[in-house]
C-alpha cells in the first residue's frame, strides 16, 4: 500500500514510469470491468483506453481519502460506460466477446465457454448498478467499503444491491436456459 | 448460488491482449496533461473577491435602487434645495445693505458735527501738562 502511495506521489509529478506501473497493475481490472458490461472487445479496449488517458490527466487532483487508487479508476470507469451508453446507444454480440482459455481440454473448453457466454448474457441484462455490484463483488473481490465508494452509496445499499443482483441472475440465466432448449 | 459465484471468479481469467496494452500505455504516456499544471485553489483569495464582488453589487443597488420612503420625492427636494440657496443670498444681500446703510449714515453725522470735539482727551490732558508744570515750578522755589 505504501509502495502505491509513493507511485501515485511519482505520478502526481507526471512521472510517466511510475503511472504505468500503476497502468500494468490496474488495467486487467478495469478491461474485464467494462467488457463483462458491454460485451464488446473493440468497444472495451477504447474505453479502458480512455479510463487510463482521464486518470493520467487528472491524476493531480486525486485524493485517496481512505479508499485505494482502484476505486477512483472504478468510478471513472463506470461513468465512461455510462457515458457510452448514454451517447452511443450501442448493444453487441456477446458471442463475440474473446477471452483466455480455461482449460486446455477442447470438450470442457466449450462447455465453459457455453456456460461463460451464458453468464456474461445474463450480466448483461441486469440493471447499471447491479452489473457493477456483480463485478466488482463477485470477479473483483472488492469490499462493499470500496464499492460504496465507487457508487457513491453506503454499505448497506450495497448488500441489498448485491443480493439483488446474484437473485436477477439466476433468473436470466435460468430463463435463457429454458429458452435455449425450447430453440433446440 | 455458489457454483453460480464459483463461475464469476472465472471471469477474473480474461485479459486484455499484451500488444494493445502496451500500445495503449505508450500513447497514454505521450500525452500531456490537460492544461499544464492547474493552479492550487486559494481559498483566501476566493474569499477576498467574493467579498469584494458582494460589495460591488450591493452598492450598484444601493446606487440605483429608488428611495424607501414613499413621500419622498428627488425632484422636490431638488427644487427646495435650489430655493434655500437663493433665500441664503437674499439674506446676504439685505445684510449688506444694512450694513452699508449704518456707515453712511455715521459718516454723515461724523462730517455734520464739529471735528475739535472729535477727541475730548486733548484739553483735558493739555489742562493736566499745565498743573503739573506749576507744581514743578513751586518745587523749585521752595529748594531754592
């Protein structure tokens, strides 16, 4: 923690190293954040772009207030994928989305992929704030603190939120499922 | 549930690719700040003007502002300031007037009456000269 708080003090002083070091270390993060949210590769690489370029340029007013660096890249990234769904009004292909492989078993490699794609539909149709709850909780490890802090709201609404979330889930994907086979 | 959560971990596997990371890090880098460095927000300083604005404004709309009481009138009290000036000269006038009056008139008396009686001091202190050279006189014939 205090080796982070020496690089944000570098980057603060527009050292370049040391902000991409904190780049290396975030990005993943904030890449899977958006992608899981918008399902798009493409659209994804150009937003996690644009979350790093906001914070470069604005790191000297960053103030850690207790919270990790992490959340204030968070909250930049939830408010750039609002904003591109508030002015793109775009919706893609899940199918299309490309990712590390899990196994190196072909069989189990596409079941995977099935069941991922499966989820990462459903993630998609749940509510803004629900989808950034999920993430952040469930793919993140975050703490209700640090996604209160991204959200702007308190812990409390979190949990409610959270439980929420994991419930609409479940009913999307079991309701996709369903559908699925029907088609079949 | 859990299977459900189990399966979100997963997700934690994706990365973005290594070549757009590093190309993205070396353009993000190239860029320059904003503006420069911003400047540090002085609270004093914002103070200071807000003050002095606050006293700008609320002295145009005491400037401009019409006047509470509704008997009072601008041009009236104009006219009557107007006319206390002409009253003060008036005032000057007739003094000066009296004034001018007293004195030609006491010159006039002045001029009319006998001018050896002007100053009554002059016999008498010449009357006093002499009795006091005669008691002088005495004196000298009684030491002689």
């Amino acid at each position: 923690m205090k080796e982070e708080e020496e690089l944000i003090k570098k980057a603060k002083k527009r050292d370049r190293e040391a902000f991409g070091i904190l780049y290396d270390q975030y990005s993943p993060a904030i890449y899977r954040f958006i992608l899981l949210k918008t399902g798009n590769k493409a659209s994804t690489e150009d937003m996690t772009h644009q979350v790093f370029l906001s914070a470069w340029q604005s790191i000297e007013n960053y103030q850690s207030r207790g919270f990790p660096f992490s959340s204030w890249l968070y909250r930049i990234a939830h408010n750039t994928v609002i904003d591109y769904y508030r002015t793109e009004k775009k919706h893609f292909n899940l199918e299309t989305i490309e990712e590390a492989a899990v196994s190196s078993n072909l069989e189990e490699k596409i079941d995977q992929e099935l069941e991922l794609n499966l989820i990462k539909s459903a993630i998609k149709e749940l509510s803004t704030e629900q989808q950034t709850v999920l993430i952040m909780k469930f793919v993140e490890d975050l703490t209700n603190k640090e996604i209160a802090a991204v959200l702007g709201k308190n812990e409390g609404a979190i949990k409610v939120a959270q439980h929420r979330s994991l419930k609409n889930i479940k009913k999307i994907i079991n309701g996709n499922l369903n559908r699925k086979i029907k088609e079949v | 549930m859990e299977t459900l959560i189990e399966k979100l971990k997963k997700f934690r596997e994706i990365q973005p690719d290594a070549e757009y990371s590093q190309r993205s890090k070396l353009v993000i880098l190239a860029t320059p700040a904003l503006s420069g460095k911003r400047p540090i927000f002085n609270w004093q300083l914002a103070f200071t003007l807000a003050g002095l604005l606050l006293v700008l404004i609320s002295g145009t709309l005491f400037r401009y502002s019409k006047p509470s009481a509704p008997n009072l009138n601008a041009q009236a009290l104009k006219t009557e300031l107007q006319d206390l000036d002409i009253n003060i000269q008036l005032a000057k006038i007739e003094y000066y007037q009296k004034v001018d009056e007293t004195v030609s008139l006491a010159l006039k008396e002045i001029s009319e009456n006998h001018t050896g009686n002007l100053n009554l001091a002059i016999p008498a202190e010449s009357e006093n000269n002499k009795s006091k050279e005669e008691i002088k006189d005495l004196l000298d014939q009684l030491l002689l």
